[in-house]
C-alpha cells in the first residue's frame, strides 16, 4: 500500500523551478525592507522605555485579572510576565507615555493604589525602577549586533569547516530569513521587543539546521 501511495506521488521539479522561486524571495524581501525603511518597526516597552515593577502578590492572583486593572488605567502599552512559574509573582512593564505622564511617581502610586483596592495591602515590591529611552536604545543597538554577530560566525564556521560556496549560500538563506520575518513584523505591526530577538536567533539556528 505504501509503495503504491509512493509510485502515485507526483514528481516536483524544484530546480527547474528555481527561478520562479528566487524571483517570489526577492519580490518578499524587497517589500520587507521597504516596510522597514518606510514603516520602522512597532517596538515594544523594552526598547522605548517606561516602569518596570515586580510585585508579589500574598495570595494567587490570576493574570488576566491584573491585565484589565492596569488596562482600566488607559496609561497607554503594556505587558505582563509571571516569574518563577508562579501565580503570585509578577514582572509589570507600562510604557511612559511623555504627554500623559510627566511625573513618574504619580503612575507608581496610582499602579500601587490600584492594586491595594483589588487584592489589599499584601503586596511586596521587589523592583520598581524606570528605563529611560537611552538604555533602550543601546538595547536596539546589542540586540542588531547580536545578529550580525550570528551571521557573521556561522558563515566562519561554515567556510572552514566546509568550503566557501556553501557558506555563502548558507548565510543568504540566513539574511533572507531574518529580513522576511523582520518584514512581516514592520507590515503587521506587531510588537518587537527582547523576545523577538531571541525568536529572531533561534530562526538563525534552525536556518543553519536546514
């Protein structure tokens, strides 16, 4: 039966194909790198700044409870992470928005004061520190060098491990891939912050697997 299944597939010609293929990358690539000359990217609170606060919570609070007190807040983006693996400790980014928000204490206490009316006193903050736009640029900055640095040391690693063609065709599969996701991040908008950059690496990895 298997045999029979296998003698039915058709035949694809990829390498006769390969010119319609190349042609469709490129088209891809090109609109990514338009998006992102044009459009930029939609980055997230790690990289334009704003409050960090980690708070543990006495008893088990749900995520999805914290994320409608602060969103009632209407102070602008966040994003909530559970550290530990657990219901009660909880790292909370909010985004300092300059025209709203002019004195950092005021978000603080109002967050503070939220969160005393919903759960109670029972709260210990851990950390509550502001990052300020300069840190958030040196992280843009590390996080592109941290790929061309990726890049860079698999095509080395490639070249004398093998031999030269294939690492240059290794590492244009690579930039094709990063530039076609980054792309299709600038097109939708969706948020980029450090755990799209370490999603970005692991696509380096598995690119170089394949």
């Amino acid at each position: 039966m298997l045999l029979r299944l296998i003698k039915k597939t058709p035949n694809l010609f990829f390498i006769e194909k390969r010119k319609i293929f190349y042609s469709i990358s490129f088209f891809l690539a090109l609109i990514s790198l338009i998006a992102l000359l044009l459009k930029g990217l939609n980055f997230g609170i790690d990289f334009k700044g704003g409050l960090l606060i980690e708070a543990k919570f006495k008893e088990d609070t749900k995520l999805e409870t914290l994320r409608n007190k602060i969103a009632e807040l209407n102070k602008g983006d966040f994003s909530i992470q559970a550290l530990d693996n657990s219901n009660n400790n909880y790292l909370i980014k909010v985004e300092l928005n300059e025209t709203i928000d002019n004195d950092q204490e005021e978000l603080i206490n109002l967050i503070k004061n939220t969160f005393k009316k919903q759960f109670g006193g029972q709260i210990d903050y851990r950390r509550v520190e502001y990052v300020g736009p300069t840190v958030s640029k040196e992280l843009v900055y590390t996080g592109i060098i941290a790929i061309i640095v990726a890049i860079i040391s698999m095509l080395i690693y490639i070249w004398f491990r093998f031999e030269l063609p294939f690492a240059l065709g290794a590492v244009i599969a690579l930039v094709h891939d990063t530039v076609l996701t980054v792309g299709m991040f600038s097109l939708t908008s969706l948020e980029f912050n450090l755990s799209t950059v370490a999603a970005i690496l692991l696509i380096i990895g598995y690119s170089m697997n394949d």
